[in-house]
C-alpha cells in the first residue's frame, strides 16, 4: 500500500508540478524570433483591466540574471505615444538626480518613438556598479475597436560587474544597431484578453 502510494504521488507531482504554462494575456507568439535567437515567453502580469507585460527569454536564461531580454507591454486606453514616451522620460528624469548612468536619447519616425535609455545599480553599500541596463523601447499607437492603446516592443540588454567595461566600449562601437533591429523588427500581432 506505502509503495502505491509513493508510487501515486510521484507521478502526481511529474504531471502537475513543475510544468506550469506561462499565461499569456496578450494572445501573441509564445516564441518570438528576435536578432536570429529564439525567445520564449516566461513571464507575463496582467495586473488590471488597462495593463498587460509579457517578457521573453533565450534557453538558459533566467529573470533574475538575463543578459537579453524581449518585453511586449500593453497600455489599454485613449492614450497617445506622446503620453506613454514622456511618462517614462519623467520617471528617467527622477532617477537621472541620484543616479549618473541614467541617460536617454528619443528618435521619432511615423508616429512611433523609440526611447533608448540606461540604468543602473549599485552594491548595498553604494561602492560599486553591479548591474548596468540598456533598453530600447519602441512606442507606436493601436487603434482597434475592441483594444485602442499603446504598444510598447522592447529590448533590454544587461551586463553584470566585471563585464560591465566591455559593455559600455561594445555600446560606443555598436549603439545605432540595436536601435535599427528594434527599429524594423515586425512586432507580434497582439490580441488582449481580459
């Protein structure tokens, strides 16, 4: 009996457990090809009626130390690009007065921005950089009768402590590239549920 019930609970936990499928709001591709790298989506919130964020990453990586990540969020409303571009600017702004590595540069092309900004972190003990964070996101206005809105496509970049020196003389070299791959790319159809 003991042993068919181990036996029972064992498979159990394979079947139910550890397999749990991502939810996906936004109804797009659960993989999306980006710079010839597969991406698949690992995690999404959809925390109300108006919000929806989708991240994606390439096999082996995790949320908690990726090196490239995709981001698809959803902004549900009568909103313009403007709003959601100037929103973010002024949270940079904000963060710009504690923080040097905070920049951004915004381009604007047929109604779209693109906003390619930094980030950063420093240890507890304020000494030293540990993460620096680039991000190029591209706005561009939805209009549909069921969902109006703005969508943003997004890459973001990150190095770690010792790798952040090459990654800043990578980007001098190299910073108009993500920005035109970002730029072009054929954003996934969305279609928001909820």
């Amino acid at each position: 009996m003991i042993k068919l019930y181990t036996t029972l609970l064992v498979l159990l936990i394979s079947f139910f457990g550890f397999s749990q499928t991502i939810e996906n709001p936004l109804q797009t591709e659960r993989t999306i090809k980006f710079d010839s790298k597969k991406y698949d989506l690992v995690w999404s919130s959809h925390p109300n009626e108006n919000y929806y964020k989708q991240e994606y990453l390439t096999k082996g990586q995790s949320l908690e130390s990726f090196k490239s990540m995709l981001i698809i969020d959803f902004i549900k409303g009568d909103f313009t690009v403007e709003d959601a571009v100037n929103a973010k600017i002024n949270e940079l702004e904000n963060a710009k007065k504690t923080n040097p590595v905070v920049n951004y540069t915004k381009f604007e092309k047929d109604g779209e921005v693109i906003l390619d900004f930094l980030l950063s972190a420093n240890s507890k003990d304020g000494s030293e950089i540990v993460v620096v964070e680039r991000n190029v996101y591209r706005y561009l206005k939805i209009e549909s009768k069921e969902n109006s809105g703005i969508l943003i496509f997004a890459v973001s970049e990150r190095a770690y402590k010792n790798e952040i020196e090459y990654f800043f003389k990578k980007l001098k070299e190299t910073k108009s590239v993500l920005i035109n791959e970002v730029g072009n790319f054929e954003i996934p159809k969305i279609n928001p549920k909820g």
